[in-house]
C-alpha cells in the first residue's frame, strides 16, 4: 500500500493536490484494495444452492475482483495504460468516469452482499464482463473464468449495463437531429449528388423531425429519404437502387447510389469493428435487449471517439444532463384523437409507392444533368 492510499484510508489527505480523475479512482478502489490487505481467501466455506437439488459452486468472485484491480487500476498496474485501451477499446479515464456515472442511476453496480453474507460482484467485474461480451462476442459463460461471474451474472450485468448507458447518456451522445444537423446533411448529400436524405421514420410520424426543405429536378421536397439496397420496400423515404438498369440514365443513377450507399456501410463496419457483438448470431437476445444492445453500441462509441479527442471533462459531465426519470402510467383513451389521426396520414404520406416514384425519377435526371455539365 503506497502513501497515497494510505492517506486516503486515514482521511488525511488533500483533494485540492489531485486530479478529479485520481480522486474518483481512489474513492471507487480503495475499498477493493483495502479488502486485499484484509481478507483471507483460504477459509473454507460450507454453503449450498438456493435451489433444492442443484449444485453450489464457490467461484470466489473477491479473487477475481483482486486480479482485476491488479492488472489495469492498481497504483502499478500490471498492464500499462496503452493495454488497458486495447484490451477495453477506451482509455482508462473513461471506464472510470462511467463507472461512477452509472453508479449513480442504478445501484446494481454497487458492490452488495447476498444472502450468506458474501459479497457480489463489485461494479468494476459487472461492467468488464459487459464489455466483453459486447467487444468481443463471446458468450456470457466465457467470462467466468476471469472475471468469476457466472452466466447468468454476466447477462443480468449486460442488460442492466445497455440500460444504464442508454438512460444516463442518450440525451448527449444519441439525440435527435436538430436544423443546423439537417442542414448539414442535407449539404453533404448534394455534394454526392444525393440531395435530401435524412432522420429517422419514427420522428416524421409524430411531426418531432425538423423539416428538410430542398428542390430536385425543379421539383420541391419536405421529406427526406434513405439510400437502400433492394430488399427494401417502395416507399416515399426509401431510395433503392436499380437492379436492371437499362439506359444510361438509369447506370449512372445506379452507380452513384451504390457508391455513396458504401459509406454507410463503411461506417456500420467500423461499428462492428469495435463492437463484435454486433457481428455474431443474435438468436439468443429478445428484441428488446437488442435495441438496447445497438444503442449503447453507438452511445458508446461516440463516448471513446470525444474522449479521445481530448474534449474538456466538463462539457459532457452527466450533472449537465436533465433526463426524466418519471414513471407516469399511460391513459389509453377510444375517443377521436387528432393527434393520432394525424399519425396515421403521416405514416401513410412515407409509405406512398407514387412518391417514392417521383423523387426516383427526379434524382436519375438529375444525376444525369449534372454529369452532362
């Protein structure tokens, strides 16, 4: 134990001398390190399942805690930083900031004793085993061996650690496009030739999506549109590619739209890179755990991609965060609702084949026009 941990177990020493960083370290390892110096792990223990008839076996989760701890957060870890990154696919700094952050919204990952008296799982364990499986595909049984976790552990850390991530971040890391956000795309897509893709479905049925004003071929549009492959249906806000092109027109339209489609794909690919979960067979998963598995996913990986750009701690600090956590039950109500009438002509408004038509027809001559210019 070096004097520093020393100091923090006695109470004496001077906060405003640390970063905010080794504070939040010390606070959320000290206790871990303490329990080394303390406990004996060769005691045997007598304990038997909580179900009759099944068999107990005492992973000893506190050595797997320890090892942990000795490897990436000790004062002399024996893992550098630069291995802490490769193996997490984040800085350590970060996995620290949101373990305290999620600490703080769900109390899950807050160290526990079960019925026996023994302790869980600390959240250091919990988010590991999370990020293992999520990075690298494995199933939840394979972490057992390292982080002491057994398989139904691990799922429950993951679930409750996709949630967690979702609840406490979403509104920085995952928000809605605002005008300036569709402006923007709405420029980087002419510059392709492809004015006019845009949000998602969900927010233009409920009237919450910012408008996308533009004009093709003379023709004006409000309504942005995705560039997809063919097994896609023929509605207003999907844009296919051609799969027998006949004509120049329609090989130049073809061409383009296969090419910029690949961008798309090329970043869903660097997604994966990072998130190997995302690449292995999901039948085991509810269609529920995997929402939340996609959107932690890209929460997540916009969280590293600020980190490592060195933006200051405090402009994405959760303090600044104002989320709802409210708990209202809905009112179901039969009568005539505007509201969502108006749901229903928009949801038919994007699956309209004859829109979908038009805009096709309107981008392949103005691809054309401008290859002729």
């Amino acid at each position: 134990m070096n004097n520093l941990t020393k100091a923090i177990f006695n109470g004496n020493f001077d906060e405003s001398l640390l970063s905010d960083d080794a504070i939040i370290m010390m606070q959320l390892f000290a206790p871990q390190q303490q329990r080394i110096q303390t406990l004996s792990l060769n005691q045997p223990t007598i304990r038997v399942g909580s179900i009759s008839g099944h068999r107990y076996i005492n992973c000893v989760r506190v050595k797997g805690d320890e090892q942990i701890y000795r490897d990436y957060f000790a004062d002399n870890p024996v893992y550098p930083e630069e291995y802490f990154r490769r193996r997490f696919r984040m800085r350590r700094s970060l996995f620290v900031s949101i373990l305290h952050d999620i600490q703080q919204v769900n109390e899950y990952f807050i160290q526990s004793r079960d019925a026996t008296g023994a302790f869980g799982l600390t959240g250091v364990q919990e988010i590991t085993a999370a990020l293992w499986i999520l990075q690298y595909g494995v199933p939840a049984d394979a972490v057992d061996k390292y982080i002491r976790s057994d398989e139904s552990a691990a799922i429950s850390a993951l679930n409750f650690f996709t949630r967690s991530i979702v609840a406490t971040y979403e509104a920085v890391y995952l928000r809605s496009l605002n005008e300036a956000n569709i402006a923007r795309l709405l420029q980087e897509g002419e510059q392709c030739g492809f004015l006019g893709m845009s949000s998602l479905f969900v927010e233009l049925t409920r009237e919450r999506a910012p408008t996308a004003n533009y004009t093709i071929n003379n023709h004006a549009y409000t309504m942005g549109y995705y560039l997809v492959d063919g097994i896609y249906p023929c509605w207003a806000m999907i844009m296919k590619t051609i799969s027998q092109h006949q004509g120049t027109k329609r090989q130049l339209f073809a061409r383009m739209h296969e090419a910029f489609r690949k961008d798309v794909e090329r970043a869903f690919g660097v997604l994966q890179a990072r998130f190997n979960i995302l690449r292995v067979p999901v039948r085991g998963w509810s269609d529920e755990d995997l929402y939340y598995i996609m959107k932690m996913c890209i929460i997540l990986h916009n969280m590293i991609i600020e980190d490592e750009r060195d933006i200051p701690e405090n402009k994405r600090s959760v303090a600044q965060l104002q989320i709802d956590t409210s708990n209202t039950r809905c009112q179901v109500s039969r009568d005539s609702n505007e509201e969502y009438a108006q749901f229903v002509l928009n949801r038919q408004r994007i699956r309209f084949i004859e829109a979908h038509n038009a805009i096709c027809n309107d981008l392949i001559a103005q691809l054309w026009s401008r290859a002729g210019e």
